[in-house]
C-alpha cells in the first residue's frame, strides 16, 4: 500500500471536512456534487496523493449565449446556468438551439461547444482526459502540452479521436450516426472507429487541414483535404483569441470551485422555487385579489369622473 505524504494528510483530513459541509449544502440545494470528495478519490485512484489538484484539470464551462444546462452526477434534473461554472468529471453540458457555451482546461485550451451539443466531461485527469459527445459539435485549441504522459481523447458513439496537437473539430449526427473529424492548421489527431464489439479497428491518421467521415453507410474510410468541416474555421479563429486571452488564469483553490458550483447550481434551484410559488394555490388566491382590488380602484375612478 502506497505511503501518504503526512502534509497530504492533513490536506486530505481538511479536504474531507470541507467535503462534508458542502455535501449537506448541496443535498437542501437539489443534489449539487461533492467537488472535494471527488477530486480525493481521483487523486487516490490515480496514486497522486501528494498532488492531487496539480494531476487533474481546473475546467471551467462560460455560458456565452442562450440557454446552456448542466447534469450532475448526483442530480436527475438539468440545471440551466448562467455565466460560469467549474465543472467536475462526469458533468453533462447540454446546449439548447441558441445556446453556446466554452469550456476551458486551465490557460491550456479552450472549447467551444455548437448549438444542439451535448458533452459528458468522463474524465479531467492530465494522463487521461477524456470527453464524450452524444450529439453535436466541438471545436478546439489547445496548446502543445500532449505527449506520452498527458492524453486527450474525445468520443462519440462511433468513433474514438486521440488528439495529438492542437486544431481540431468533432461533431456527431444522431440522426445520420454519424461522426466527422478535422485538423485544421496545427496538430495531428488519431481516429479509430468504434464498432461496439471491442476488438481493434483501423487507425487513421489526420494531418493539417484534413478531414474524415464514418458514416454507417460505408465500409471503407479515408481522409480527405479539409471541406465541409472548414466551417468550424469561424469558431476556431475565436478559440484562439480566446486562448491568447487566458495568459492571467488563476488556479482555485477545491474549497472555492465548490463555492462556486454551489452558487451556480443554486440559482437554478431558487428560480425552481420562485415558479412553484408562483403556481401555488395561495399565490393564485393574492393574485386574483390583487386584480379584483385593481378592478375596484378602477371603477372608482371612472365613477369619479362622471360625477365631475
């Protein structure tokens, strides 16, 4: 059995506390995860122990535009959230038709996530993140950190992206099954498809400015010069700036991410009350006597009048 580092210890014993509180917090709050409490169990699970922050990214989701929900692996209902969010492994992020979102992994890269997307973040350690898309798009840039020890894939339900540098797109269609990847003017990424059975398939190999497609109606697959999906370029071009824009990003502490989870997850939680008020028989009952006292001020006030 691995030996603790004791200084991990007490971080571990206050993390543990901080934990606790912010579980019950979160339980009167509709369910909101325990951020401590997981990122202990990746660091214990991935042998970490003195460094558990430093092994796994610092994500965080910004809404940009329309309505953008996220699902917690504790909750069962999707939270609608506004500005920003720090995200935790298996988090669902859900775009609506006009909804953007941006996820960021430290100053390293930026995401950009499509209308109509939804994205499980499966996992945020640095040897092995891993992104899953159930429909839609991303595009992203991240910067040449990817080697042998950190990874990056990105799933969809048929295919398997290892990115090996910088500018890529993945989208996936639920109605046609189909998956559709591209590198744009840096990097490498490695595609697979994946068949469901588990044995291994052909590994195809994207250059710069290239693209490839499995649709389910072909056996046969291949790259091709950068075409359809060079309609990602708009997006890329703002990823970019926006990576060149995080140079000032500062590392939270897990107390403050948990803070700030809560906080987002919350408000959703008090505009679910606002409504049920609203819709409560009482709320009803003041409601109709607030029109029938407007009604009756009015009537008065015409009466008034025409005795003028």
């Amino acid at each position: 059995m691995p030996i603790i580092n004791p200084k991990f210890k007490a971080v571990l014993f206050c993390a543990l506390l901080a934990g606790g509180a912010a579980a019950f917090a979160q339980d009167e709050e509709g369910g909101a995860q325990d951020y401590n409490q997981l990122m202990i169990q990746q660091a214990m699970k991935s042998g970490n122990y003195g460094q558990s922050q430093s092994q796994s990214w610092d994500a965080r989701l910004k809404v940009v535009s329309g309505t953008v929900m996220v699902k917690t692996i504790n909750g069962d209902e999707w939270s609608k959230i506004t500005g920003e969010m720090p995200l935790d492994p298996n988090d669902m992020v859900k775009t609506s038709g006009d909804g953007l979102a941006e996820i960021y992994l430290d100053d390293k890269g930026a995401i950009y996530l499509g209308r109509n997307t939804e994205l499980e973040i499966t996992d945020l350690e640095l040897e092995d993140t891993i992104f899953s898309i159930n429909f839609g798009s991303l595009v992203a840039k991240v910067k040449h950190f990817l080697n042998e020890k950190n990874k990056l894939q990105v799933r969809t339900p048929s295919a398997v992206c290892a990115i090996r540098g910088t500018e890529f797109a993945v989208e996936y269609s639920k109605m046609g099954k189909e998956s559709s990847v591209a590198v744009f003017d840096e990097g490498r990424v490695a595609v697979t498809e994946a068949d469901g059975s588990g044995d291994k398939t052909q590994e195809y190999l994207l250059e710069k400015n290239t693209e490839i497609h499995f649709d389910p109606s072909h056996k046969r697959f291949r790259a091709i010069p950068l075409s359809r999906m060079g309609r990602h370029r708009g997006s890329l071009t703002a990823m970019r700036a926006r990576l060149a824009s995080l140079k000032g990003w500062k590392p939270r502490s897990l107390t403050k991410r948990a803070d700030l989870r809560n906080q987002a997850l919350k408000r959703k939680v008090i505009r679910k009350q606002l409504k049920e008020r609203a819709g409560s028989p009482k709320s009803k009952r003041g409601a109709k006597a607030r029109a029938a006292a407007a009604k009756r001020a009015k009537a008065a006030r015409q009466a008034a009048g025409e005795e003028e």
